[in-house]
C-alpha cells in the first residue's frame, strides 16, 4: 500500500503566526499534487494542483513547495487569521484522476 | 469556481433499509466523478469512480452490489448503500472532474 502522510496531524497557533505542514508521497507514479482547505461541513477548497519538480504556488498569504524526486510538499502560511483554521488536505495524483488523500492537518488559530 | 453539490447532507436510517445519496455538479459537466469514503480518523478513502453512461469501477474489497452507483447524466451521480447496516456509518464525500477534482460537502450516513 502506497500511503500519503501529513504531519503535524494538529497545530494550534496564534493569530499572526506563520506555519508550515508537511505532505509525504510516493515519488514513484507521480503526476500531480493537489492542496485542499476544508472547513467543517463545506466542501474541500482546491488551493493548489502542483504538477512539477520545484514548484512554488502562491495564494494570497499561503504558498506551497514540491519535491518530486524526494516525494514531499510543505504549505505555508504567512501571518496566520482566524479564518485559516481549518483541516488541509494533501493528495496524490498518479494520473488517473482519482487522488490519494493524507489525513490532513488540522489548523486551528486563536485570535 | 465550479460547485458541485452533495443531498442529503445527514441521514439517520434503520439497518436494513436503503439509501440514496446524490451528487450533482451545477455549473459544469463531469463525465466522471468519484466517490469517497471516511471512517473516523482516516483518511479519505476512494470507493469507486463512476462513469457517464457506463458501469462504475469499483476499487478492491468494496462491494458493488451493496454500493450501487448510477451516472445517468453529465451533472448527476447517484450512490445507493442497499440494505445498509451500522458497519456502514460513514461520512461519504463525490468528487467531479473539472479543471482539478471539485468536491460536494459530503453526506454523513447513521445506520441504528
């Protein structure tokens, strides 16, 4: 069984803190990354779909990173808010549409 | 951004009956979609990928004549548990395939 881990499994900051969580991934079969914010009973929020060696994406104040050949992605956010808190999701891609997902990373900010 | 939604969002039902869960992307056409699963603390977990007009493929140790899935049209899956029983309390999730995979909001499954 190929697994996609996340870690921290939980975080708790303060408001204006900056973080960074971590995906592992098999770097056999890989074709694409994908980054999920989800919110309790919302949808999943597509934040980024990274494709290539190097990557670097940017949305506002969260940016991501990937690593294909070591089979890793960091998430950061910068000057975290209160409305950051929510579980994010990693998954892999193999190409055949359907995604392996870690067990997220559940982010909580206090004000 | 695409939206794709998920009905009912919760249902509570007696072992033995079954239930219909439906996902429908409303402003694009998904001629796959796929549906998940997640038991408490895990992980997401694929079920089976449901294709426009033709049958769907189920990954390994899900049952397809208990997880019956129906993708009558471009924007409508349907995902019924027959004959459910507690073991398949769950939280079910779809996912269509647009630009990247959209998710519903889920539908959380009770079965007294």
């Amino acid at each position: 069984i190929l697994n996609v881990e996340q870690s921290p499994q939980s975080l708790h900051v303060q408001e204006g803190d900056s973080t960074n969580f971590t995906c592992s991934f098999p770097s056999s079969n890989f074709y694409a990354l994908h980054w999920y914010r989800w919110e309790t009973a919302k949808s999943p929020e597509a934040l980024f779909v990274m494709t290539l060696n190097g990557d670097e994406k940017k949305k506002g104040r969260i940016s991501a990173t990937l690593n294909t050949k070591e089979g890793y992605s960091y998430l950061y956010i910068k000057g975290s808010q209160p409305e950051d808190s929510a579980t994010y999701l990693c998954a892999w891609d193999t190409g055949r549409r359907a995604l392996t997902f870690g067990s997220g990373t559940r982010l909580q900010v206090q004000p | 951004g695409a939206v794709v939604s998920q009905h009912p969002s919760w249902v509570i039902c007696k072992s033995g009956t079954s239930v219909k869960i439906e996902c429908r992307s409303l402003d694009f056409q998904a001629t796959t979609m796929f549906w998940y699963r997640q038991f408490p603390k895990q992980s997401l977990m694929l079920m089976a990928t449901s294709n426009e007009g033709s049958k769907a493929t189920y990954e390994q140790g899900v049952e397809k004549d208990k997880f019956l899935i129906n993708h009558a049209s471009l924007t409508l899956s349907t995902l019924t548990v027959t004959s459910a029983h507690p073991e398949d309390s769950s939280f079910y999730i779809c996912s269509a395939t647009g630009e990247t995979q959209y998710f519903g909001p889920g539908t959380r499954l009770l079965v007294l």
